[in-house]
C-alpha cells in the first residue's frame, strides 16, 4: 500500500525508528515494515572503518615532512554519534538525507593532525624521519585519550604511520649527503684494506728482516766461534813455535857450547901434537940423517925400499956415469904385491 515501507539493515549496522520524537525500535539487523511519513529511519554503521590519511607538518627544525598512515576504529556508542551526527536515512531508506556520515573520517583525521603536529615539533628532521614508531605510539594513546574521539562514541582499533617523508629537494639534500657518507665510508673502508695490507706487508718485511739479522747474527756467531778456534790454535801454534824455538835456542846454545868446547878440545889436541911435534922435531934435528933414514925405512915393503934407493940414486946422479935396470925389476916394480899381514 501507499506509505507502506519495509527495510531490512545488515547485522553490522545499529538502526533506531523514531515516531513522534520516540525510540519506538532499535537495534543491529533489524528488519521490518514501517509507515513512512510518520517514521525516521537513523542508520548507523557499526563496522570497522580503515581510514587512510596523508597530511604535511613541519618539524622543529622547520622542515616540512609528508605523514602517511591509516587509522582504524569502530563506532562503539551508535546512540552517542546519532545524536550528535545526522545518520537519518532519506525517503528511499538506502542514503542520508545529509553528508555529516562523510565528514566523520574527516573529524577522526583532524584529531590524528593535531596530535602529529605536537609530536612533530618536537623533533627535527632526522629524528622525525625515523620516528614512526614512536609517533604511532603517542598518537595512539592521544586518540585513546582523545575527549572528542569518545563524545562521539568511538574506539580506535589500530593505527599505522606508513611513511614520513621530507620534500623532495629535501630528501635529495639527505641522499645526497647520505650518498657522500657512504662513499666517505667506502673510501675509508678502502683505505683502512689498503692499511690494513700495507701494515700486513710491513709486518712481514719486518719478519723477513728479523729472520735475515738472525741468520747474520748466527753467521756471525760462527765466524766468531771459528775465529775464536783459529785464533786458540793459532796461539796453541804460536807457543808451541815459542817453546820450539827456546827448545831450538837452548839446544843451539848448547851446540855452540858444545862446538866451542870440541874447538877448545880440538885446539887442546892441536897444541898437545904441535908440541910433540916441536919436541919430536927437536929431538930428530940434534940426530944424524942416516939414523933417521934407517928408522924411516923400518918396516917398509920392498917396493917402498926399492923407491928409497932409486931416491938415493937419484940424489947422486952426477957421480953415476951409466944405470942399468933390466926388465924383470921394472916388471916386479909395477905389479903389485900381496899386503903384509
């Protein structure tokens, strides 16, 4: 019939039927038959909402950054947003007869805004860029705590901060410095490898020097010990060619001593025949010649007085007119004769 109406609402959606200014039904999921120009409808979403937001605020240090999150919440109090919001559905029971359901997510932002903004500003850039979390946090409990978030009856079941960004010249100025101090880094970490070789390199030139004095100075060592050795038995050389030598001193000493007493003894004999000699001597030149001739010729062989006659002979030459030898003399002469025993 004309006026006649029915409305079914999901299970997720509190409705309330208002009559005459009265509460006449309300509840989630309702379904029913109503008559429409004396009934208002008031619809009003209970599901959780996933609201995103992005919004610019300036840090401490006055630098802007760009706040990216999303909140989510849920509308716990319908009667308390109905009554400061108008949620009434139009004659065709499916839109709103005003936009204040659209502006909703709009008030829960602001307030997300302004507590942002407080905890913005006090930090700077750097701090702020990397302060998501803790920006979370105390948001969060300000939308808890948040008077306007409970006068309209709503519970915040989550916020996210997805990103804090600078502008973009901003942030190509901190990449860039960034950028320096990773190549500043690189340059350093390649310089403490280059360090750290050469310092490796030294260390093992400083082995090799170290093994190179030891094994001189073991070198030396042995030459020294060597010399040591050559100069004991040089001077084990020396004295036994010290001690040779007196021994060969004292055994010229007593050579000389020794010839010069055999030269005493020699002169001692020389004197005693030169004065048997003399006495001899004297003795033969007081005696007559003949006498000594016939001693001398005492005890010769034949030949020999042979020889002493033919001396004679000779001697007296002049008296002797004519000699005559014959050959068997000569022959008896010349062979020789058998030594007396």
């Amino acid at each position: 019939m004309f006026g006649i109406k029915f409305i079914k609402v999901q299970p997720t959606t509190y409705l309330l039927q208002y009559r005459g200014g009265q509460i006449v039904r309300e509840g989630l999921g309702l379904s029913f038959f109503y008559w429409s120009p004396t009934t208002s409808l008031v619809a009003v979403p209970v599901a959780s909402s996933d609201v995103p937001f992005i919004f610019q605020e300036t840090t401490g240090d006055f630098q802007s950054v760009t706040v990216q999150g999303q909140v989510t919440y849920r509308v716990s109090e319908p009667k308390r947003l109905a009554a400061l919001l108008n949620y009434t559905l139009a004659r065709d029971g499916e839109t709103y007869v005003s936009d204040d359901p659209e502006k909703l997510p709009e008030r829960v932002i602001h307030v997300i805004n302004v507590l942002a903004r407080a905890e913005l500003q006090k930090l700077a850039l750097r701090e702020a860029i990397r302060a998501s979390d803790d920006l979370v946090k105390s948001v969060k409990s300000g939308l808890v705590a948040s008077d306007e978030i409970t006068s309209l009856g709503l519970e915040v079941l989550g916020l996210s901060i997805l990103a804090i960004k600078p502008t973009p010249e901003t942030a190509r100025a901190l990449e860039a410095e960034t950028r320096e101090k990773l190549f500043r880094e690189s340059d350093e970490a390649i310089y403490a490898r280059r360090k750290s070789a050469v310092e490796q390199e030294r260390a093992i030139k400083e082995n090799e020097l170290n093994t190179e004095i030891a094994i001189e100075t073991k070198k030396r060592q042995i030459r020294e010990t060597q010399m040591d050795a050559e100069r004991a038995v040089q001077e084990k050389e020396g004295l036994l060619k010290k001690e040779a030598l007196e021994s060969n001193i004292g055994l010229e000493d007593r050579r000389k001593s020794l010839v010069a007493l055999a030269a005493e003894n020699a002169k001692a004999e020389a004197d005693a025949r030169a004065y048997g000699v003399s006495s001899t001597m004297k003795a033969l030149g007081s005696a007559d010649a003949k006498i000594l001739q016939a001693l001398a010729s005492t005890g010769m062989r034949p030949e020999q007085l042979i020889a002493f006659a033919f001396q004679e002979l000779a001697g007296k030459a002049d008296k002797i007119g004519q000699l005559n030898i014959s050959p068997d003399l000569l022959r008896e002469l010349l062979t020789p004769q058998p030594a007396r025993k």
